[in-house]
C-alpha cells in the first residue's frame, strides 16, 4: 500500500504502466513467501530446545515467545536468532513503509494548493494510522523477546495487533467515507444532545 500510494502520488503519470497485475501478484507473493520463510526458522530452532513440563503456555495463543519461556534450557543462541529474523523482517519492512512515505511527504510539501496537500493526506492517514499502532505494538513484542515483558503484558500487547488493531481496520479505513461521517456525527451529536439534556433535568 505504501508503494502504491508512492507510484500514485510522486509518479501519477507512470503509475498504470509501473503498477501492473503483475507486479501486485509478485509483491503479494513475495510478502507472504518471506513472512513464512523467515518466521520458519525460528520455529524449527525452538522445537529443538528441551521441554521437561508442565507444557502449559500461560497465553492465549501458541507464540514463540511463551514457547521459548517452557524451555528447560536458556538457549541464547535461538533469542538472538530469533530477535535478528525478527528485526530484520520488521524494521526492514518499516523502513520501507516509511522511505515511501517520506517520499510522499516531499512531494506532498512541494504541492502549490493547500486543497491538493488536504487530500493527498487525507489519502494516507488512514494507513499511516494502521502502520503506527500495529508496527508500534509489534515491534514491542517480537523485536526483543528479552526485553523483559511480564507474561501479563506480553498477553495485552498480543491481543492489542491480533485483535484491536484488526478491529479498528475497517472503522480507520472508512472514516474517509463521507456516508460513515455522516452517520459517526448523526450518532455522536444524538449522544452529547442526549447527554446535554440528561444533566439539565439534573440540574433542574
């Protein structure tokens, strides 16, 4: 998404011929071809550690860190692997995300109308709102499994980019939709009205 928003905005009269079907089916495969290689590896290296029991995960979901955790063994050398595939996976793609951005951001500040500026910003914030909280939860979770998180807040964090994030998705998405304003502000101002009139007969 941030590649095409790129192309869209810095390369507007290039974009049809650089954003073909299949460059979109190649950078699909290629995401969901290295997520899966380089979260493999890991995996295997923990299922080698030891595990002598209670083989009980204290979570709500079979992550590799509560897996590193009932190991018998400290094994170091799987941390450390574990934490490179994980930044480098994650801060690569960031990187990425954010190179594109800046490079949108530039191009944006070089726009002579401010009406041009509104809506090239009002096209990104949206993902770029996505990106913030789920990279943001992300990296405090997998970047350092032995940053020192307790098992409760390795609990919230992981239900905040598992669950919250994805929640809020389609309400970040859709808040661009002038029908979905139309009715987020119906909703609300019949609230505040609702509530306004509560605490006059209170008052009263």
């Amino acid at each position: 998404m941030a590649f095409d928003r790129y192309l869209a905005i810095c390369r507007p009269l290039h974009y049809s011929r650089i954003m073909t079907q299949q460059l979109c089916t190649g950078l699909v495969v290629f995401g969901w071809s290295c997520g899966f290689i380089l979260f493999l590896t890991p995996v295997v290296l923990i299922s080698w550690l030891p595990y002598c029991g209670p083989n009980i995960i204290n979570h709500f979901v079979c992550d590799p860190v509560p897996l590193m955790m009932l190991s018998c063994a400290e094994d170091t050398t799987t941390q450390s692997v574990y934490s490179a595939f994980n930044a480098f996976f994650m801060i690569g793609t960031l990187l990425f995300i954010l190179c594109s951005y800046a490079l949108v951001i530039l191009a944006v500040v070089r726009m002579p109308t401010a009406a041009g500026k509104c809506k090239v910003f009002s096209t990104c914030a949206s993902h770029l709102a996505v990106i913030t909280l789920f990279y943001g939860s992300i990296l405090m979770m997998y970047v350092g499994p032995e940053s020192g998180h307790t098992v409760k807040m390795q609990k919230i964090i992981t239900l905040f980019y598992s669950v919250i994030t994805p929640l809020c998705n389609p309400l970040i998405y859709s808040l661009r939709n002038k029908e979905m304003k139309a009715a987020l502000t119906r909703v609300f101002g019949t609230e505040i009205l609702f509530i306004k009139h509560k605490s006059n007969i209170v008052a009263i």
